[in-house]
C-alpha cells in the first residue's frame, strides 16, 4: 500500500517505521516540526513536505499521528484525495474528521515511545471506518504490522482509553511513588519487579477483584494508619494512599453484603 | 533442617510445601484452624498439634505464617526452644516478637494465594535476626527455596511494604477498574493484556518518571474532563481519577521548575 505519514512525533516514528518495515510504500512526511519530519522521512526513504496542499493524491492511507488537538484542524487542510484519512487517536471521535468520504480510525493499544515498541505483532489495533472501503484498507494496513485487530466505534474506544489511562498513566504513577520510596531508603528496585510482574500476571489470569490482598481489603486500620503516617510529607501521595484504600474496603463491602 | 509451621493460612501453605520440597523436614503443624492445619500437616507429612505448649523443642526454626494481630500472642505462648521463632510479616517490627533469644522474620515479597506463586526461586526474601545465629539459620533457609535473599531491618522492611502496597494491591485495584470498565462495554480484556505488561517492563527498565504517558502529564484538561464525566456514576473511581491526575500534574510540573 502508499501509505502518507502526517506527524513527526513518537506515534509517527514508531509506526511509520513499522509500516516501512512491513514492505508498504511511504508516499512523504509532513510534520510541524521540520527537523523531526525531515529526520522520518529519511528513515522512511521518501519526501519531506512543507505544506499539506502539495502533498501527492495517489496514497491509499493518510495517516493523522498528531495530538488530539490537532486533528480536526489538520484533517481539513489534506487535499480532496482517494485515499482513507485516519487518526491514531483513542479518545477522539472519528466525526472529528469531518465531512470526508473515506475517513477512519487506526490507534494501537499500546504506549509509544521512542523505541518502544519494538513490534506492534502483539499490540491490539482498533480500527473504525466511515464506510466498508476504509475499514478493509485500514484493516489490510493493520494487519501488515499486527495480528490483533479490533473493530471499534469511537465510543467503545473512548472507554477502551478510559480504561488504558487507568492500566498504563496510572499505575505507572504508583510504580513510581514505590521506587521513589525504595531509593529513598536505599532499597534495590530489585526488591519490587517480580511483585510488579505478577501483578499484572494474576490480575488477567484470574479475578483481579477476587485476588486483591493488603492491608485495605483486610480493613487493617493500624497498619493501613502506620502507612499514611509514613507518607505524610507527600500529601499527594498520602490522599492517593487514602483514596484507593478507602474504595477498596467500599467496593469489596460492599459486594460482600 | 528441622522447621516447624504455625499457621494455617496461604503463607503457612505456600511456605510449608516449598520448605518441603527443598528437603527440610517439617516437625510440625499448629493453627488456629483445625481443619486447615490437619490439611497442611498431611500434605508435609508430619503431625499436627492442638496446643503451642506441647510442640516439639528441637527443632531449628518455628516459622510464624499468621496474622499480623496474632504474632505477639503466639510467640508468647511457644515454649522455650533453641530454634528461632521468625514471622514473615512485612510490617510487623522483629521487637513484636518480646524478649525470646533467637528470633527473625522471614518476609517473602510477593502477594501469596492458593497455589500461586508455584515457586519462590525469584522471590525476594526479605531476612532480619535478633543475632547473628539466628540471622545465619534463616539465611541457609530462605536460601534452599529462592536465590534472591535480601537482608533488611524493620524499618527497612516498612517502608518496602508501603511500596508493595502501592505496587501490588493499588495496582491491582486499578486493573480490577480498567477491566470492569471494558466488561460493562463488552470489550475484551485481551485489549489491555500488553499494556499492562508493558507498563511494569518499561517502568523498571527505564525511569517510571520519565516516561509517563497520557491526557495527566500532557495536562489536556478536555480529556481529563471527558473521563471524569465518563465515570460520573462511580464517585469512588471519579475520586481515584481526580487524586491521580492531580498529583501526576503537580509532580511532573514542580519537578519541570
């Protein structure tokens, strides 16, 4: 397939390279930052432009990996072409878009970083479309990089990010909090990884909520106590301690009665 | 050696069988549940007691797998012996243990259910004596079932199980959200599955700071608000929401001063 890449960031990096590693043509780049976009399109072996109406009209897939806010916006300057104009986003609605014929969605499950992932093989792609033409472009490209496709409306991805928000930003903020206070004290982050690992490990093999263990879910009030005591020069992180426990023993109360 | 198990619970359990297993022998079981504990005594092939008073003296190490409420009570009742009496309570102080000679804690890091971890190769244990002997006994124990041996005092040992907190039951508490989220929409679980694996990954190889991701850090108040309208009918979660990204604005835009 011709694939356009519009952005210059990690997202367009990552999967740019992904689509050019999967055999497709990069038609060009374009990116807000110029140095960025000239860079990708150096690894992509294609052209670098400078405005969006004099990028080439042949491509199959026009792909938008720009921040949220730059999509509807962006998405109104490509010129009238055959090709599928989709974002990478997960919390923007595919309306967004615009009036286009052949719009869609094209955002993987994953967080993206420089580098990161190596592979999109196993990273869950959801795909939308305005219409079936788009949907089977859209799936074709996808599955070049990935063998898990998803087909998702945007309200059903909306929630999907809802939920990546609280599996990835969020728990990522408290394995932070936890080797924070681990190099505080001089602790090796050694003492936590496997404990981090079979976290995630029990929590999508069995019931996360049947497996919660700990002080909150006991209503071990002296220990839970000694803990926020131990946190009370970062009452940020104090008020983060006291909120999980507290719905913690709600909801497990709750479903007990 | 010769180890004697009080407790009846997951920890006894789990300890029992692995201590087992590398060839030590049991010369007991005590717990507060007969039925359990006759269960663990037939599994480690060796008798059960009915009374703290009447156990065997000889043995090298009285290992305490109960309750953190219950451990100064039974250790006051074991009789005297040459062995070391040793908890595996992670916020339980080795003080809590009274006057005995030879006492220790024996603190595996890792959230202990039926059947789960299969092993504790790589499961740190976290050791403490009241002297060197007793140091020295549970070091050759915890050595024969994992080879990752840690030596912490109590204080120490607090503060990793503070962090173990955030890192096990919050986390878990997270994941039980996010995938109560994707079942209400009759999405599947799958789609979060690499997410969270790669989240713990990312977060011990490189810099959990660094590399937090989303709609917090970015400070992208129209998602952050789409969310919290989102979760509307959860006050609980609404508030887990809100202290989250709170605290990843604050830390991220105090530390960019």
């Amino acid at each position: 397939m011709k694939v356009f890449i519009i952005g210059s960031g990690n997202v367009a990096f990552s999967l740019g390279q992904a689509i050019f590693r999967a055999g497709h043509e990069i038609c060009g780049v374009y990116g807000r930052s110029i140095e960025k976009a000239l860079l990708l399109s150096k690894k992509l072996h294609c052209k670098y432009f400078e405005e969006l109406n004099t990028i080439p009209k042949n491509c199959d897939v026009y792909l938008l990996a720009v921040s949220d806010d730059a999509i509807a916006h962006l998405s109104a300057k490509i010129p009238q072409t055959k090709g599928v104009i989709a974002h990478t986003s997960g919390t923007t609605p595919l309306s967004s878009l615009g009036k286009i014929t052949d719009t869609g969605v094209f955002y993987p499950v994953q967080t993206i970083k420089n580098n990161f992932p190596r592979s999109f093989k196993k990273i869950p792609f959801c795909l939308e479309g305005s219409n079936e033409r788009s949907l089977k472009k859209l799936m074709e490209l996808a599955g070049s990089i990935s063998n898990e496709l998803y087909q998702l409306n945007s309200k059903q991805r909306m929630i999907l990010h809802l939920s990546a928000v609280f599996t990835n930003n969020f728990n990522n903020h408290l394995l932070s909090i936890a080797r924070d206070l681990l190099r505080h004290y001089h602790l090796p982050d050694q003492l936590l990884i496997e404990l981090a690992r079979a976290t995630v490990i029990n929590a999508f093999e069995g019931e996360p909520y049947s497996s919660q263990t700990g002080p909150a879910v006991r209503n071990d009030v002296k220990t839970i106590d000694k803990h926020l005591e131990m946190l009370k020069k970062h009452p940020g992180r104090q008020q983060i301690y006291r909120q999980l426990t507290d719905d913690i023993i709600n909801v497990h109360n709750n479903k007990k009665k």
